[in-house]
C-alpha cells in the first residue's frame, strides 16, 4: 500500500508529464537542434540530406557572425530599440496609471480604451500605421503638408536619417519605436495599476498634510513602492523587445536602419539559406537574453522575499 504522499507525488508527476511532453517536443529538441546546426557548414537546401555521419564541428559560423560589420550594427540597433522602448512604454503606462488612479465618471472605459493597442493584432496595428504613414496618401504627411509647411511628404517606414534642426534623427528607428510603445504600454499601465491599488495611501496622505508637493509625495512615498514592479517590468520589456521580430519585419523589413537581430536571423535563413550562420545568430542572442533572463530571475526571488 502506498502512503498518502506517495500517491500524491504519483499524481502530480502524471499531471506534469504532458506539460513536460510538450516542452521537450517544442522547445528543448528544436533548441538542440538549433545547437547542432550552429557548429555546421551548412546551406538550408542541404538539410533533407544530412545524416549523423555529416555532422562535424566548426566554429566558422560565429567567426562570420561576429566578425561582420553588420552583426554589430543589428546589436547596436537592437539594444537602442529595447531600451527606449522599454523606457517608452514604462513611463506611458507610469503617466497614465497615475491619472487614472482617482476615480471620476467613465474611468473604466477609458481603461478599456487603452487595452486597444496590446489586444489588437500586430497585423492590422501595422496595417493602420502603415495607412496613417503613407507617403501618398497617409494623414500624417496631409498635416505636415497643409499646416507644418513641408516640402515634400516624407517617407517615415524607409528614411534612415534626416535632419531635425541640424541634428540628424534615425526617423525609422524611431517610428518603430513608438510603434512599440504605443503596441506595448496597456501591459505596463495593467502591472503598475494594480501595483498603485495595493500602495498604502495614508502614507501619501500623511506626507500631503505635512507639506509635501505631489511632486515630492510621489518621489518619495509612491515612486520607493513602485520600484519592484517597474524594475521587473524594465527586464522583462527589455527581454522581449530584444527579440521582437514581427512589428519591426511588418513595418519596415529591416529598412531605414531598423535591421536587429531577429531580422537579420531571418535575412540569413530565408534570403542568404544559410542555415549554419542563422543558428549561429540565434545562439548568440540567447546568449545576450539569458543574461537578462537571469537578472529577471533574480529580482522575481527577491521581490517574494520581500
């Protein structure tokens, strides 16, 4: 007979091993397999042949890798893009978690309303930009053309640099960017509004009456118990801005000085059928990933200890 502990270990490893099962068949063995083609010479044409007596071991693929100039031009592209719309979509979600924190008459739909842009598909939110961005016929460049006195109507989705009073401005790099802020911060908004429903408000109530400026209550009071959730939530945008690949592809296909990593994995297995450098690519963004991943880790352990 078995104790009561064993039957529920019993239990519990047979409801676990169909979650295993998936993992293993769509994660770990695709990953593995990702592993072994990255030490590979090969082309994608030449997968269907190869056999366990073809594989080899070469570490040519990330010597290409990392000794092309365009490898480091899509990491700095890359890191610019996850951290300022990371900051981006943090402080919208910050702004506007903070004015809609007091009640007042039609507050939850307009709440409702900023859920729009994360639950509206990635495909018709680039359609609707794409429309708005036309050079043709788009709303933005009629404004521009009828009230800001352009020239000539601009073409936001391909134009690598232009100058904004002497300056030069990556304007693509930055409509992908706002693209990702506006898709991204109800996300932010959601995290940091429930946050601010649990804060302690006599606290901030307490510091208005002694004298504080709403500026200084939400420095000192707000902003220290808020700090958790908004350094989570910095990783993990980070993490998954980092690897966006959809927004930036749909928008711009890597034109206009928006080509990250992802794009440029893409670039290598589908145009260049390189399948032993797109491998190579992809291991070298895990990489850079589980670093942060391990950050995320940690602050999740020391957030519950907290």
């Amino acid at each position: 007979m078995r104790t009561l502990s064993q039957q529920e270990n019993r239990a519990g490893k047979v409801l676990v091993t169909p979650t295993l099962l998936i993992v293993t068949l769509v994660v770990l063995i695709p990953f593995l397999a990702v592993v072994v083609l990255a030490f590979q010479d090969l082309r994608l044409i030449e997968i269907q042949t190869l056999t366990l007596a073809d594989l080899t071991v070469t570490f040519e693929n990330f010597e290409q890798v990392l000794t092309s100039s365009g490898f480091w031009a899509a990491f700095r592209t890359t890191l610019v893009y996850a951290a300022l719309s990371t900051i981006g979509s943090i402080g919208v979600g910050l702004v506007l978690a903070l004015a809609l924190r007091r009640p007042f008459r039609g507050r939850g739909l307009v709440r409702g309303l900023l859920l729009i842009p994360y639950v509206l598909p990635v495909v018709a939110a680039v359609t609707i930009w794409e429309q708005l961005l036309s050079s043709q016929y788009g709303i933005i460049n009629a404004i521009g053309r009828q009230f800001l006195s352009w020239d000539q109507p601009i073409n936001f989705l391909s134009t690598s640099s232009t100058q904004v009073a002497g300056v030069p401005i990556p304007l693509t790099l930055l409509v992908v960017i706002v693209f990702e802020v506006w898709k991204s911060f109800p996300l932010a908004f959601l995290f940091i509004m429930a946050r601010l429903q649990a804060a302690q408000g006599d606290v901030e109530e307490a510091a208005l009456i002694d004298g504080a400026s709403p500026l200084q209550s939400f420095r000192h009071v707000l902003l220290p118990q808020l700090a958790g959730v908004i350094a989570l939530l910095s990783v993990l945008r980070f993490i998954w801005s980092f690897q966006s690949f959809n927004e930036i592809y749909l928008l711009t296909g890597g034109a206009g000085g928006t080509q990250v990593i992802a794009v440029r994995v893409y670039e290598e297995l589908i145009n260049r059928a390189n399948i032993g450098t797109a491998s190579a690519l992809g291991l070298v963004m895990t990489a850079v990933l589980a670093v942060f991943l391990l950050v995320y880790l940690w602050m999740s352990r020391r957030e519950e200890s907290v």
